[in-house]
C-alpha cells in the first residue's frame, strides 16, 4: 500500500511540474464570468470604496484624446485597473520612457527616450489614447522619482512593472514560473526527507499516523481548498482577479463575492495554523513537535502546489474532492479508536508507548 501511495505521489507531482511550464501561457476558460459582470462588480466596488478617480470635482475634465470626460476616466480605471496617480515599481532591467509626445513616435518623426532601472517607483501622469497607432492605442505618461517625465505604450509598460503596493508585489512573486518549479523541487525533497525520517522514527504525521487534533486536518484541506479556488478565480473570473492584483487588501468584505470567499479562506488558514501549533504543542513533546509541523508544512506546500496548478486544467477538482473525502475518513477512523494514557490521561489512537511521558500501555 505504501509503494503505491509513494508511485501515486510520485506521479502526481510530475505531471505537476510538466504542466507548471505551461502556467502562464494557460487560455481563459470558455465557460469564464462574462466581463460586464466582472466590469460592474468592480465598478461597485469603486464606488463603495471611494476610488481617488471619483474625487475629481465635475467640472474638471481628464485630457485624454482631449475629450474624455470623468465617466470615461472611470470607464478607463475599471478595464485597465489603474489610473492617474497610480504607483508602479520597476521590475525588469529597465524601462525605456520617450521624451517627446506620443504623437511623434506615432507620425515617425525623430525621437529620443530614456532608461529607468530596475527597482525604481514610478508614477502614472498622463493616460492619452491614439485611435492611429495600430500597435498599441493607449500611451502613459510615466513620472519618475527624478521628476522626469516620459511616455510608453500601455502594453509594454504592464510588462516591466509590477504595482507597488506591497501585496501584490508579493502576488506578482508567487506567481512566478521559477519560483514555482523551484517549489516544486524544494517539496519533492522535503516531503522525501521527512517521510523517510518519520517512517523510520514511526513518528506522527498528518493524514496517516496522526495525532488526535482535528486542526492539521483541517489545516490541509483549508489550503488545498484555498490553492484550488485561487486557480479557479484565475480561471473563470481573470479581470475580477487582475483587479485585486492592482488594488489588495486584506479586508475580506471590501471585495467583490469571489474575492470576499477567498480572503475568508486565508484568514481561516492563518487562525486555523496558530491554533494547530498550540494544540500539536500540547499533545506532543518539545522533538517530536518540531517533526510533526514539519512534515505538516510539506503535506501544506505540496497541497498548494498541486492544486494551484492543476485545478487550472480542471483535474484539481475530481482530485480535491476525492482528498478532501480522504483526509476527512482517515481522521474519522482514527478518532474513533482512542485510548487514553494510564499515566498521564493523553488521548492515543492505539496502544503502545504514549508519545507525551513514555508510558507503555497494553
């Protein structure tokens, strides 16, 4: 049984890091959330939250084509998910900004442009579109920290920069191709390591010699929950997604629906982990505590690397449904054949030596 659990693993993360490649480049789904509907959820939100684009007074109008009025700003900021005054932090080597107005570069006239490095903060100045530019109509102004102003089509801006906001800089990291196979690689190992120490230790691990605590349990699923409903939303509701990219927060109620489900999923990750460290501290010694939140962090990485990526291909589903079945019957069964310690009174799943004080009970 274990060799077929070890090749099953085995499998699974290989055919996760074959289609990791293919991360990025993966098509929408047909069957997404329309983008009106996304367009009007995150209209809504603007409007709830007080947006900086609507604080313009009425009688002030933005430049852009020389005739577009608030409500097209505002049109503008709910497609695009930035305006003016937004903030962007530099991300690959450089980005090259040009001198003169956009208009120039358009009619081919001689030009000049300069190069801001990488990790500089920039600022949107200026939002201006060009019906004749066949390349890319929608031209930013770009202010640096240097008070130097330049302008850069839209579609070659977005890919150098990333928003400043710390969140979704962090976003922007985990998301990374890299970073993911070297996930991936890193978990492949680990979970290696720990199993073969904890098979030969007979140590406690989650989901096959548990303790009696239904928080790692829980912990686990939480996570492979959370992973698969992050795909989806990247899935079938991208713009909804790329907004909270540009605008996060950690208030769970300040989002359109999908949003609100997955911020209540990380938050319950966070205070269902604190809870699993006080309880796994309590039933286990000081040793055997360390081994145990190690393998659960393993078993909590792979989680959300299988399941982050595969759900993007729509296997996640049939899989967290039949794991989320799993881990729920294994500590089912197991809570349901507990012993207690004739020491010290410590729950056991079976007899033998108890884990807390080193009593053999028969």
């Amino acid at each position: 049984m274990k060799r077929y659990c070890s090749v099953l693993f085995v499998l699974l993360i290989g055919l996760n890091l074959l289609l990791t490649g293919c991360y990025h480049k993966k098509t929408p789904s047909s069957f997404r959330l329309s983008d009106s509907i996304q367009e009007a959820q995150i209209s809504r939100k603007i409007e709830a939250g007080g947006d900086s684009i609507l604080k313009q007074k009425d009688s002030v109008e933005d430049e852009w084509q020389g005739m577009t009025s608030k409500v097209d700003s505002l049109s503008f900021r709910v497609k695009h998910h930035y305006s003016q005054g937004f903030n962007f932090v530099v991300v690959s080597d450089s980005l090259m900004l040009l001198r003169q107005q956009p208009e120039e570069a358009v009619n081919g006239m001689t030009t000049d442009s300069f190069a801001v490095k990488k990790g500089k903060e920039v600022v949107v100045a200026d939002i201006r579109i060009l019906p004749n530019d066949k390349q890319d109509s929608v031209w930013v102004q770009i202010a640096t920290e240097d008070y130097a102003f330049g302008w850069t089509h839209e579609g070659r801006l977005l890919k150098k920069v990333d928003p400043a906001d710390p969140i979704s800089q962090f976003i922007s990291t985990f998301s990374n191709i890299h970073l993911l196979i070297f996930l991936i690689i890193i978990s492949v190992i680990g979970v290696g390591y720990l199993a073969r120490k904890i098979l030969k230790k007979n140590a406690h691990i989650v989901h096959f010699n548990d303790i009696s605590s239904f928080y790692p349990t829980l912990l686990a699923v939480i996570v492979a929950l959370s992973a698969a409903f992050y795909a989806s939303i990247q899935l079938f509701a991208p713009e909804t997604w790329r907004e909270f990219y540009f605008h996060p927060s950690l208030n769970p109620f300040s989002q359109p629906l999908l949003l609100n489900i997955f911020l209540v999923l990380v938050w319950a990750m966070l205070i269902i982990g604190i809870a699993t460290i006080d309880d796994v501290r309590r039933l286990l010694r000081s040793g055997d505590t360390l081994l145990y939140l190690s393998g659960l962090g393993a078993v909590c990485a792979v989680n959300y690397i299988v399941f982050s990526v595969l759900t993007l291909y729509y296997i996640g589903y049939p899989l967290l449904i039949a794991y989320i079945y799993y881990a729920f019957r294994v500590y089912l069964r197991k809570s349901s054949e507990t012993y207690y310690c004739g020491n010290c009174g410590v729950r056991l799943h079976r007899k033998g030596r108890c884990p807390q004080c080193g009593a053999v009970n028969e």
